[in-house]
C-alpha cells in the first residue's frame, strides 16, 4: 500500500465536544494513495488517536457538558 504522510494532530476533544474536559483524544489521519488491487481494506490504519490533556475551559451557555448540570446549579442556588 502506498500511503500519504499523516496529518497534523487535531484539536483535543471528547465525545466531539472542545471544551467542559481536561483529558481527551485527538487524532490524525492519512490516505491510501494506492492498493493492491484495489482493495484498501488490506492497508494498514488511516486514522490514529492519542490521548491529551488541555486547560480546563467552561463551555459557552447552551453546551453543557453533563445531562444533570443545569438542575445542579439550580439546586445549589435553592440553598442559598
């Protein structure tokens, strides 16, 4: 198989989201230039993830990262 050079690593993310984490993946990719026959399924990984980590960062309103986060801080604001 004749492959292309990778890519430049992506930004890091977890489940698609930028921000709301500190530890995701990100990923890299390349593409068959050539295969045997035709078939590229023989070739070897076109896409690689590794693990990172980033500076924390609140999501914009709208983007909560957790189903329950919105009731949280509505329960947090009773107390007070």
């Amino acid at each position: 198989c004749e492959m292309s050079e990778w890519s430049l690593w992506g930004p890091c993310s977890k489940k698609k989201k930028l921000c709301g984490f500190r530890r995701g993946l990100e990923e890299r990719t390349r593409r068959v230039l050539q295969a045997p026959g035709g078939d590229h399924a023989i070739c070897s990984d076109t896409k690689e993830t590794r693990r990172c980590t980033v500076r924390r960062t609140p999501c914009p309103e709208g983007q909560k990262r957790r189903k329950g986060g919105q009731g949280r801080r509505e329960n947090a604001n009773r107390n007070l």
